[in-house]
C-alpha cells in the first residue's frame, strides 16, 4: 500500500517580527513548475484536445520544424522527501511500477503520432519522483520504446537528462544510464547540513555525490568526453585568479574568453549607494578586465587570441532609471576598444556582444511574478513590443555570433560592439 506521510512540528513563534504584507499578496499566486510546458498556470478548459493536436500538425507544416523536446514523469519514491510538492508514489514495491509503464508507452505511441517521423526527438528529461526507482530492465524497456516511437537524436549534442536518488543508485547504475544515452544528470542536493537533510528527510554525504559525480565523468570519459568544473566568485579577485591558475594547470593556455557576468540592476541615479556602485563594477566591469588581464601575456606569446565581453544595449543607449547598470555595460565597451586597439598587433582581437531581449530563465521568472495568469507567448510578445523584428532572440542566435567572432572566420573583426537586439536599440 502507497503511503503519504506529513510531519508537523509545534514551534514557539517571536511575536515581535513582523512582515511586509504588501509583499506577500504580491506573489501569493499561482507560479509555474518545471515540469511542463506551458506551465501549470497556462492550462485552462478551453483548450481542448483538437486544439492540441491541431498545433501539433501546425508545427509539423512550418517551414523549418524544430526538433522535439519531451518530458516524462515517473511519479514513484521509496521514501518522502518532505520538501517535495511534486506529484509522488511512495512505495517500496517495485512491481508498482510496471502497470504505470504500460499506461505509459501506449501515451507514448499516442504523442508520437502527432510528429512528423522526420523531426528529431533532442531533448529528452525524465523527472519524478524518482526515474530511478525504475529497474535497470524497466530503464531500458522505457528507452526501447523512445526509440521505436521517436526519431531519437543518437549522437551527443542530444540533452538527455534524469533526476537521480544518490541513496538508492550505484556508480555502476552510473554507467547504465551513460549506456542508455544519457549525458546529464541531475541528483537533487539541497543542502550538505545534516540537521537540514534530517529536516527534509533526504540524508545524503557529500561522499556518495561525490562518489556519483566521479562515476559519471568516467563513464563520459570512456566515449572521449572529458567534464570540468570551475567555480569562482568572478566579483573577487583573488577568486579569478584561483580559477584561472586550475584552468590553465588543467588545460594549457587560454584561447579564447567569454566574459559574461552581470545582473539586471536598474535603479534611479538618486538612489544607487557607493555599495550598490562598487558591486556593479566589481562584477560587470573589474571581473573582465581581471580575467583579460590573466589571459593576455599568453595570447600575446602564442600570438591569438579571442575576447568577446558580453554587454546589453544600455551601454550605447543608456535610458532613465538605467544604472548602475547602463554605466558599467559603457565602461566594457570602452574597455573592449582600448584592448582592441593594443592587442591587433599580437592577433588578439577584442569584440563586444551587446544583448537586447534573449530568452532565458530570467523572463519565465518575471513572467510568473508579474503575470501568471497570462499566457507566457503572449507575455513574451509583450515584451519585445517596440523590437521590429517582432519577437526575443535565442540563446543559439547570440551563440552563433560569438562562435564566429571565436573563430578564424572571424579573424578581420576587431573593436566592434555589435547589437543583439532584433534592431530594438536606437543606436547603430
């Protein structure tokens, strides 16, 4: 039998804090979850099965159909995390599962019917739950009927991606799933703190991640697919030159750098404090330059060298109620040319990406806190209201850029500031 449990604790409450109510009304609002798309909020009643698969068709007949992403949820867990809001089984009875995977695959051969055979299936994320909990034959039969539904991308520019309980999985599990074509995995850490994991009721050491980690790169190294991670606070000095030291000890010298670090920090002249100012420069403009700096006696002797600082449209046109940020994005451009014009000698050349409206993370987020209730398409098309070309770019269309400018191919561009923008910027 599949139990649900609930604790509750008797605390003794400080009468005297108070909150900020304004505050809490505000986001006291339905938000979106990861785990579909559209999110949770967007779903309503009146859209209706053949509206769904009257977009699916549309989809197929555009001119360029893009590849298909899927989620898949396996709801069972052999024990409670209590911080989990997902939709959950708790069961220690494997056998549970193998009713919910036929209900499963013939879904999957029922969404496979909607797509054209020829578009490829490039992402692919099982959530949970626990994806896990599954047997590694459960595992396999699942991918099996992936692949006989979907045209599923083989090589490893795919992003096929599981949720992983460190205590209930092996590294040599580890190596099961790199079998399977997954190459990310994500194991559900929120905290190191043992009186926090006995909170949540999700014991685990840093040892058996740690353990799970080294798996997974050993078993990316046996198909010539090397992982390394830095991390660095880039607002710190002594951080950057922590990291640039490993990454050269590491890898040898650095060729090209990407300096992208920054916030959306926009505030009134009037009420932007010396902290507020000093924190900006430190992370927009002081991190590029100190990392610029390590990198470039090494460029020089090697005679090539690629740095693209990545701003936004506010360092040419710098609007009211634009700064800190707008004054530390000019300062990088100003600090691209002087690099620009020093390092053409030495073949280094120095190039400025200035973004305008990307999709990210970022306006998903803005989306559920000022407009949940709307739907995010129409939300998004707000938002790039006034850009002509009637829409937010992509990461991959502002990569293809900065890829060029790293390359040969752009080996005659140097000292520019180029906009991102879909033409949004008033100024060239």
């Amino acid at each position: 039998m599949a139990a649900i449990y609930s604790s509750l604790e008797v605390i003794e409450v400080d009468q005297s804090l108070s909150f900020n109510r304004a505050l809490v009304e505000k986001y006291d609002r339905p938000g979106p979850r990861y785990t579909s798309y559209p999110t949770a909020p967007q779903f309503h009643q009146a859209f209706a099965l053949d509206d769904y698969q009257a977009a699916a068709r549309a989809s197929n007949q555009a001119a360029l159909p893009k590849a298909l992403s899927l989620y898949i949820h396996i709801p069972f867990c052999k024990s409670l995390c209590y911080y989990c809001a997902c939709n959950k089984i708790i069961t220690q009875k494997t056998h549970r599962a193998v009713e919910y995977l036929n209900y499963l695959k013939r879904e999957i051969a029922m969404q496979a019917a909607l797509f054209d055979r020829t578009r490829t299936l490039r992402q692919l994320h099982l959530g949970g739950g626990t994806p896990t909990y599954l047997t590694r034959g459960q595992l396999a039969e699942l991918m099996d009927c992936l692949h006989q539904a979907f045209n599923l991308d083989d090589s490893d520019e795919h992003e096929f991606s599981i949720e992983v309980d460190p205590r209930t999985i092996s590294t040599e599990q580890i190596e099961h799933l790199r079998q399977l074509g997954f190459n990310r995995l994500s194991f559900g850490v929120q905290d190191f703190d043992p009186d926090v994991q006995a909170a949540v009721n999700r014991q685990q050491s840093e040892a058996q991640i740690y353990a799970l980690v080294a798996a997974a790169r050993e078993a990316l190294a046996k198909d010539g697919l090397v992982v390394r991670d830095y991390v660095c606070d880039v607002a710190k000095a002594a951080d950057i030159s922590k990291a640039h030291d490993k990454i050269v000890a590491d890898l040898g010298g650095i060729d090209v750098l990407v300096n992208n670090a920054g916030t959306a920090r926009t505030l009134a002249f009037e009420s932007i404090s010396d902290e507020a100012w000093q924190e900006d420069l430190d992370l927009k403009l002081f991190a590029a330059i100190r990392f610029s700096r390590l990198v470039w006696p090494g460029m020089k002797q090697r005679k090539w060298g690629r740095i693209i600082n990545v701003l936004n449209t506010f360092a040419k046109a710098p609007a009211g109620n634009s700064a800190p940020t707008s004054v530390s994005r000019a300062a990088g451009m100003a600090l691209t040319k002087v690099m620009a014009n020093e390092g053409g000698e030495h073949n280094i050349l120095v190039n400025a990406l200035l973004v305008g409206l990307i999709m990210s993370d970022q306006w998903v987020k803005r989306h559920a806190a000022q407009a949940p209730n709307t739907d995010f398409e129409e939300f998004a098309k707000g938002l790039a209201r006034g850009t002509p070309l009637g829409r937010i770019g992509t990461a991959e269309e502002f990569a293809n850029l900065a890829c060029f400018l790293a390359s040969e191919q752009g080996s005659y561009i140097t000292g520019t500031a180029i906009n991102v923008d879909g033409g949004r910027s008033p100024v060239v």
